[in-house]
C-alpha cells in the first residue's frame, strides 16, 4: 500500500509537470508564461475595455455584444503582448463578430435588463 503522503506528493508532481508544460506550451502563442507576462496582458485587456465602457453606446449593447467586445479586446491583447503572427487569434476576433453578425440577421434578443 501506498503511503498517503507519497501519494499527495505524486499528485502534485504531476500537477506541477503539467502546469509548466501548459505554459511552456502558451509561450508560443501568448506572451512570456511569468507573472508579469500575464499582468502585461491583463492590463492591456482592461485598458482597451476602460475604452470601451467609457462610450455612449456601451449601455445599449446587449450581453452577447458586451461580451464580443471583451473576448476582441482579450484577443487584441494576444496580439498587442504576445506573438502577433498567430492566425489563431485573428480568426477568433473574426468569429466572435460573425457570432454578432448572425445574431442581428436572425433579430436581436432583448436581454439588456
């Protein structure tokens, strides 16, 4: 039988392995996997939403648009501090708006409230 701390030890190894390959792993299509490489992002995300919120409209969108607008900036972010040659990115800012785009043809759902 396996002693219960040799167990918890090899379960945190194993998460701990995973974690740095994770982000080893995102270093090659985000920014650098340290803390400051994560604030870097974070804060131009929330940069480019203080905009954002800061605009007339912003009241009037409704859920689906608000949330098109932070998953752009999150994607800009990508972009503006990790590898912008990612075409993963690019698509993705371009289907969140086709999501938009297919949401007014079929009418937009009231769920400002």
């Amino acid at each position: 039988m396996t002693p219960k701390s040799s167990t918890t030890s090899t379960k945190k190894d194993i998460k701990t392995q995973l974690t740095e390959s994770l982000l080893l792993e995102r270093t090659k299509t985000h920014q650098q996997p340290t803390p400051d490489g994560y604030r870097m992002h974070a804060r131009c995300t929330e940069k480019l939403m203080e905009i954002c919120r800061s605009q007339l409209n912003w009241e009037e969108l409704n859920y689906s648009q608000k949330e098109t607008i932070y998953m752009t900036c999150h994607k800009m972010a990508r972009i503006l501090t990790g590898n912008p040659n990612i075409a993963d990115h690019w698509q993705d800012i371009s289907g969140y708006n086709m999501l938009i785009v297919n949401e007014i043809a079929e009418g937009i759902p009231d769920d400002t409230e």
